[in-house]
C-alpha cells in the first residue's frame, strides 16, 4: 500500500470507515515519516474518541438506571450564575434523546469558551426538549440567591415541550410533583446535567455580553458580572447599575 500518496493517505483516515489491520500494518512500516506521522496523529484521535466515549456511557449510568426502571421522559437541571455581583441567574432543563451521543459533555466550568459554544449548537440538535428559567438581580436580591436559582430551575421545567417524568438535579431539591434525584457535583456525573450546565452558562453569558451594550463601562462582555478587579473598579468609578445584586457584598455596604 506504500503506492499511496500522503494525500489519499489523509483522504483514507479522514472517512468515517475503520482501517483494517493491513492498513494499520501499511501505515506503521511505510518508509515516508510523512505517512507515519499522520498515522501516529490518527491513533491519537482515536484514543481521544474513545476516552471521550468511555466518559460518556459513564455518566449515562443515572439516566440508564431510570431507564431500566421504565422512565422515558428524563431531564437534568443545572443553573448559571449564582455567584457574580450583576445579572440574572439562568437554569436550564435538558431532555436529551435516548439515543444521543454527545462526546465531550461536562461541567461546563470544565470547558473552553469555544467548546461550550459547539456542545451548546450540538445539545440543541441532540435534545427531545429544552426548557430555560431566568431570574432578574432585582428578584436575587428580594428572595436571595438560593431561593432565586431555585426559582430559575422551576421556570425552566415549566417551559419544557416535553414533559419530564424524572429530573436530574444539580445538588437542589425543587418543589414540583415530579420524582427527582438532586445529585452533588452532577454536571460532572449525569450527561443529562452536563447538557443543562452548558445550555445555562452559555445562555447567561449571552444575556451578559448584550447587557454589556446596555450598560457601558462596566465590562459585562468580559467577566459577565463576576467580582473581578476590573469590575469592582467600574462600580468604583461609576457606581452600581439596576443590574447589580445589591444584596452582595461588597454592594450591600
């Protein structure tokens, strides 16, 4: 097979088709470093994917025990936002399709900026339904933060098409009549979850990068109202905004 050029040879591990044992031999042996190169590079991939698959079915274990059980209609919850001085909280709910097969799927404070934005286009593709909750600063600062979240998780469940016959909750109880599981750190031990982490922060971070527009000079599009040195010395220079959680510290002073 050593006739092939490096071209056709990248062409062939590019497909989606599994090499055969002779091809793996071809590639190992050829004399070009070229060649060897792309197949060492091909190897890496593969391992990747398979690590990445391997997580996967891991944190499929909530979901396909419920399944096993005769639930149908499973859906994680997760939230954003419980943390900065300024902006809403966000929730999300996610029903992902029983046969889908979302590599990469984590805490979504695990992951990139550029790596949300992909998983978050491709959960919108993989998800049965997707429900999104959004609590104000003004109401943060009125229930406070943990009844605010908690609110937010409501609101997105309320909004889901498709509606749940078990929840997956990231370390909260919610008052609703639906049997629920609250699981600690869940976003990094439920697929389910994991969606909803993505789909909440990405969905805050856009609210923040357009509340940037509305409100100047704070940095918004930046820290996304998180109590960094920049923003703290905005409020410094130009005093709080009526998206500012008056109820934090160093606010409330």
């Amino acid at each position: 097979m050593e006739h092939l050029t490096i071209a056709q040879w990248k062409d062939r591990l590019e497909t989606a088709s599994p090499l055969t044992d002779e091809e793996k031999n071809a590639l190992s042996k050829d004399s070009r470093k070229g060649v060897r190169r792309l197949y060492l590079s091909w190897k890496k991939q593969q391992q990747l994917v398979h690590r990445l698959l391997r997580q996967f079915q891991e944190m499929n274990r909530f979901e396909n025990k419920l399944r096993q059980k005769g639930k149908r209609q499973i859906a994680g919850i997760d939230e954003a936002g419980r943390g900065p001085l300024a902006g809403p909280v966000v929730a999300a709910c996610v029903m992902l399709k029983p046969d889908a097969v979302i590599l990469g799927l984590n805490d979504s404070k695990q992951l990139t900026a550029a790596k949300r934005a992909a998983l978050f286009e491709q959960i919108q593709e993989e998800a049965k339904s997707i429900g999104i909750g959004v609590v104000s600063a003004r109401e943060i600062d009125r229930i406070n933060i943990y009844q605010a979240a908690r609110k937010a998780m409501t609101l997105a469940v309320g909004k889901m098409k498709a509606v749940p016959d078990h929840l997956l909750i990231d370390a909260m109880d919610l008052p609703l009549d639906i049997p629920q599981t609250s699981l600690i750190k869940g976003d990094a031990c439920s697929n389910s979850i994991a969606a909803a982490s993505i789909i909440a922060k990405v969905t805050r971070d856009r609210i923040m990068q357009a509340m940037d527009t509305s409100y100047p000079g704070y940095g918004f599009a930046d820290h996304k109202g998180y109590g960094t040195r920049m923003h703290l010395k905005a409020i410094d220079r130009l005093g709080p905004c009526p998206e500012h959680r008056m109820s934090f510290a160093p606010l409330k002073k």
